[in-house]
C-alpha cells in the first residue's frame, strides 16, 4: 500500500491554496503546510526558501505552522540546511514524515540531528493531521490567552497610569 496523496483524502476541501513548483507539490492549510516533493530531487535551502516565502504568504508569519512532508516519492533532504531554517529565524512548530518505507524514513536519521525539535513518523496521512492540527489548536489556543493576558495588562497600566501590583506582571513576552 502507497502513501497517499493530499488530493485524495477527504482533508482537502479544507485548502487554502496549493503551490507547484518544478521540485513538488506543496498544500497550505489553516496552520498546515503539506509537501509532496518530486521523484529524485535533492531538496534545499533555496528550495525550502520559496516555500516558507509563501507560507509566510498564504498562513501567516505569527502563526504556529506544522509542516507534513507526504514522501510519496523517493527524495533526499539536505539535513545541514536545517541550520540555515534557524539561522534566518524561521520558526516550525511541528514537523512529521509520513512514508510506508524504510527510504522514506532514512533521511530522518540525519535530519534529527539537525531539526531543533521532535520529528513525528507516521504511515498515514490522516493520522500526520490529526496529530498536527490537534497540536496547533493547543499551541493557537495558549498563543491567543498569553497575547488577550497581555492586552489586558497593558490596558491595566493604561488605565490606571500606576505601577502594577506585586504579583500581576505577565511571565509572557512576544518577540
């Protein structure tokens, strides 16, 4: 049984816009950006570069985003440009590989040296997903509390032109 694609599961009709590119496939979703790369290419930098351009584009720069790569196809990944991600300050939250081979699954290996944090495995799509959506609905969630927690402070000190009470600092800040 072959992994499959993004454009046969039902998940699809939640699309925001899909991108091809001469290198692969590439679905953005609420939060969710799924990457279906091409037959034999070595993906890099300047690869990743035009994606995270338009995720930035499609998804938002300060949003969580999960990426799924779907390796449909057999690729390798540049594990060393990982650097470059965290160098330029790009954040991904969560990151998964779904692949029912063990080529599929070989890069990984060099490519969790290099990603700062956890790499998910899964054979099947749906369940690459659930696991991202349900972990950037948690993220979303907390991000929204700590950013109303500190506009409420703020308008706290506003209003009241006063310092604030031992004990009411916000421990949250934003970069």
């Amino acid at each position: 049984m072959s992994v499959q694609s993004v454009r046969d599961i039902a998940f699809f009709k939640n699309i925001k816009e899909v991108r091809e590119c001469e290198f692969g496939v590439f679905y953005f979703f609420d939060g969710l950006v799924i990457s279906e790369v091409k037959e034999g290419v070595v993906f890099n930098w300047s690869m990743a570069q035009k994606i995270i351009s338009v995720a930035y584009e499609v998804i938002g720069k300060d949003v969580p985003i999960a990426y799924i790569s779907n390796r449909i196809n057999t690729y390798s990944v540049v594990p060393a440009d990982w650097l470059k991600f965290y160098i330029h300050r790009h954040q991904l939250e969560f990151y998964s590989v779904v692949s029912q081979n063990k080529s599929g699954f070989a890069s990984l290996i060099l490519e969790k040296i290099f990603f700062r944090n956890g790499i998910q495995q899964f054979s099947k799509l749906e369940d690459a997903i659930e696991w991202s959506m349900a972990k950037i609905a948690k993220k979303k969630d907390f991000w929204l509390k700590s950013k109303r927690n500190l506009l409420l402070f703020k308008l706290y000190i506003s209003k009241f032109n006063s310092p604030v009470p031992h004990g009411l600092k916000p421990n949250v800040s934003f970069h």
